[in-house]
C-alpha cells in the first residue's frame, strides 16, 4: 500500500470513527434534539440507543487492527446507517442541506472502506 493510500485511509478513518462516536454519544445522551428528530422520522426512543450502543462499538472495531471480518460488519451497518438516515430525512419532507453530516459520513465510510490496507480486509486476512 502507498504512502499516499496509508494517508487518505487514515485520514477517512478518524474523521468517520470521530463523526461516529460524537452522533453516538448524543444519541446515547438522548439529548432533547435528537429525540425530537426521531419523533419526527417516525421512530421511536429506543431507537437512539440501539443506534447510539452501535456506532461506539463500530467506531472501536474499525479502528482496532485484525478482525477483518468484524470490520466489514462495522463498515455494512455504518453503510446501513448513514443511506438509512439520508432516505429518512428525504422521506420526511426535511430539505436536502439536512442529509449533509449523513452525506458526509456515508463517503468517510466508503472512502475509508475502500482504502483499508490489506490486513484488514476479509479476503487476504484468510
């Protein structure tokens, strides 16, 4: 792997894994906003906390070195996540500008999936 690749990884990684944790962490505190943004989604309070307990535990496993096949789960339901709560926004009539941090985090995502060195993808961990 490049210098070059090594960078825009790690790069992609801790932005996304810091998005992550601080949206979890809030989600987890139940703050007043987030409970009315899932209300107006159309979800319920639980909900927070299932997505809260989720992104901490795949922003460790992303970050952590071996298992490969763990971070590919982390990187799916980050995927899952991020298009789940872009369609959502849409769906609710928000205006498009409300799906950017979503947006944002849906390319860290990829970008950081996309670059991982090789020991840490499935395929040659084996």
């Amino acid at each position: 792997m490049s210098k070059r690749n090594k960078i825009i990884y790690w790069i992609a990684t801790v932005w996304l894994a810091l998005g992550m944790v601080s949206t979890g962490i809030v989600q987890l505190m139940q703050a007043e906003k987030e409970v009315a943004l899932m209300l107006k989604l159309g979800y319920p309070n639980y909900f927070l906390m299932t997505l809260g307990v989720w992104k901490l535990l795949g922003s460790v496993v992303v970050l952590m070195p071996k298992f490969p096949l763990l971070k590919e789960w982390a990187y799916a339901g980050f995927f899952f996540t991020t298009t789940g709560a872009i369609v959502s926004h849409l769906a609710s009539g928000a205006e498009i500008t409300e799906t950017f941090p979503a947006l944002l985090l849906l390319v860290l995502t990829v970008v950081s999936w996309y670059f991982r060195p090789a020991g840490r993808k499935v395929a040659d961990a084996a």
